[in-house]
C-alpha cells in the first residue's frame, strides 16, 4: 500500500506503520487503575483486518498521522470496491482514530477524497470501542465486523449521492442560499463565506460534474476546510452533506443506519 502526505494538512505529523508499531510504549500506559488503552497499531491492524475479511475492498492507498505526542493518531484508507471500476474522479475512503489519552473514543468513518485536489469529506463516523475497559479489544473486533457488512450499501449510496451533485446546476442566488444555510448548520464559519464564494467562482481545479454544479460548490467547501483540524473536518464535512442532501431532496432515505 502506497503512502502520501494528505494528513499533514489536517493537523497531524505524518507517520509510517511501521513507526506506529515501535511508537513509545509509555504512550499506551494505563491512566487511572480501570484504563485500557488500545495500542495505535492494534487498533489499525484491527480495522485493516475487518476490511480484508469483508473480502469486497482493496486497500489501494494508507496514510497514517499521529498528533499530540503520539497519544492520538488518525488513518486513512483509500478503497477500491471489487467488482466495479474505480471512478475518475475520487474515491470512497476508510478513516479512522484513536486516543491514549481519554481525548476521544476509538471511531471509524467514510467518505470520499478527490484525487486532483485531495479534498477529504466524511459522510458518517461510528464509535467502535470504549475509552476505558477491559474487553475493548473483543468490543472493537465485533463493532467493526458489523459496520463493515453495511460497506457496500453506504458506497452504493454515495456514488448515487455524488452523482446528482454533478448533475444538478445552478445560479449565484442558489449558492449563496447554501451557503447561508451551511453557515446556520455550523458546516462553514461565518468567516469562510467569502473564501467559499471565491472557490466557488474561481476554482483552484477543474471539477468533473455539469458546469456551476452542487458538486463544484461542494468542493469549494471542502477546499477551504482543508486547513481545519482533523476532527473539526470531519464534524463540517458531515454537516455539509445535510446541506447539500436536504436541498436536493436527498435526506434521511438515503443515510445508512447501523443497528
């Protein structure tokens, strides 16, 4: 699996897997008498094996970042799904993260990254593991192993999603509209409305998708999110697609629910 750099714009020092596996072992030592804290390559190596069980993806791609001393860390996995072509434009993604020092629980997360410009949005994030507790291990395998059986629906209901974002246009009026209510659903700063509107007009790429289309706006926006922390792009993103789904009549038929 090849290696990149994307998780250096998203707040975290970029990392191999085999540093994650002799990262200092004083990073995963218990903090209170009941704490259990999942190593960082045990939780990727769990995640990585779920996938491979599934038998539906290929792992093309894996980034790695650690932050804050090494006590959180973050991955990325760029999937192929089997018996379909990989699409021109992006791809479906695998992420996940996890914390040493009660900052967050274990999660993992998909969505889509562009291949020209990198830009990352999650379409949804799932706890899989405890902070503290002595069977996180058995609990991670089982969660992982059942969200991963919904893999294949949630990429069929993306594409489908993506799909008419390219395929649907509009004027200046629409897009400030969206914009606004982006800003109402905390998916975008008031501070980033005019960067947005730049992007927007004047694209730093050339996107696939019909001409001023709900796709080239949506990438406005993750373009100028690529800054943010890690965790705060994935809230945004997930707020973002709400957006953009409520206003194309998309909504809750098509978000994937776990049991």
């Amino acid at each position: 699996m090849n290696t990149g750099s994307l998780m250096l714009h998203c707040g975290a020092k970029y990392t191999t897997y085999d540093q994650l596996r002799w990262l200092d072992p004083s990073h995963h030592k218990p903090l209170t008498p009941t704490h259990r804290p999942t190593p960082h390559y045990i939780m990727r190596n769990q995640v990585v094996s779920s996938l491979q069980k599934l038998g539906q993806f290929e792992i093309t791609k894996e980034e790695i970042g650690i932050s804050h001393k090494g006590k959180r860390c973050f991955g990325i996995l760029e999937l192929k799904q089997k018996d379909r072509e990989m699409y021109e434009d992006y791809c479906m993604v695998y992420v996940w993260r996890n914390s040493n020092d009660f900052a967050f629980r274990g999660s993992v997360g998909t969505g889509s990254k562009v291949f020209n410009c990198d830009n990352l949005a999650l379409v949804a994030e799932w706890v899989v593991g405890a902070k503290h507790t002595l069977n996180v291990n058995n609990m991670l395998v089982s969660r992982l192993d059942t969200l991963n059986e919904t893999l294949k629906e949630q990429g069929l209901l993306m594409h489908e999603k993506y799909a008419k974002y390219k395929n649907t246009s509009f004027g200046q009026p629409i897009a400030d509209h969206i914009v606004f209510n982006a800003v109402r659903a905390k998916a975008l700063p008031k501070t980033k409305i005019l960067a947005v509107d730049k992007e927007w007009n004047n694209p730093s790429y050339k996107y696939e998708g019909s001409p001023w289309s709900a796709w080239k706006l949506f990438n406005a926006f993750t373009h100028v999110n690529k800054g943010l922390n890690y965790v705060d792009q994935i809230v945004r993103t997930q707020k973002l697609h709400k957006v953009f789904d409520d206003y194309l009549g998309m909504g809750e038929n098509h978000q994937v629910r776990i049991a």
